[in-house]
C-alpha cells in the first residue's frame, strides 16, 4: 500500500494512501488526494522546524535562524522529492511532473494548514 510516511516521519502522520481515498469514496466529501499531500508535506516540514528552530513567531511556527536554515532547507528538498516519489507510485503523477505536481500540492496546501495550524493551538 502506498502511504505518505517513510525516514522523516513525526508522530502524528497521516495515512494519506490512495487506497484509504478509495475506500472513503461514499463519502459526501472525498478529500483531493493532492492536497492530502501537501498538507502532509507542511506537518512533516513543520513537525521537523520545531525540533530544530531555536525560534518560534507569533503563532508558534518555527523560525530557522543561522545554521539552521540549511538543516530546514535540506529536510524540506527531503520531504518534497519522497512524497513526490509517492505521488509517482500513487498514479498521481509521472516522473516528469512528479516535482511540479508536488509544487502544486504544497502550494495549495499552504492557507489550509495554516487554518489547522492555529485551530490545533486554540
């Protein structure tokens, strides 16, 4: 089965398989499997800033600062190819697009997980 998790996995990931949308499709909301993905693509970002950003803004988002901006950096390029491996491997995408794809995902996603972010902190 194809799920979104693998070796930058936080507590708290979700299982965002193709097969769990298919399963779910009597729903009256079906979930955007591409957004699933980008919404998974920011939790691990952001689960991972919080260990290692020694800063925190306003609504508690973890803010890189010196050295730590290439640790972020390099997870984030991380996270992004995997899942845009798990998009190749979900018939989401081809290896062609699979990055663009991904780009889509994580920019669609961005309001959304904010929107979460802060409800998760009331």
């Amino acid at each position: 089965m194809n799920t979104i998790s693998g070796d930058n996995r936080h507590s708290g990931a979700t299982d965002c398989s193709l097969t769990f949308f298919q399963e779910h499709q009597n729903l009256p909301f079906t979930p955007d499997p591409l957004m699933q993905f980008g919404l998974q693509y920011h939790r691990e970002c952001e689960a991972y800033d919080q260990t290692v950003c020694s800063m925190k803004n306003s609504r508690g988002f973890g803010v890189p600062e010196g050295k730590e901006h290439s640790l972020v950096n390099r997870n984030a390029k991380l996270v992004r190819r995997r899942l845009a491996d798990e998009l190749i491997e979900a018939g989401l995408a081809t290896p062609e697009n699979a990055i663009a794809r991904m780009q889509d995902a994580i920019s669609m996603a961005g309001e959304p997980f904010r929107r979460e972010w802060d409800r998760e902190r009331r």
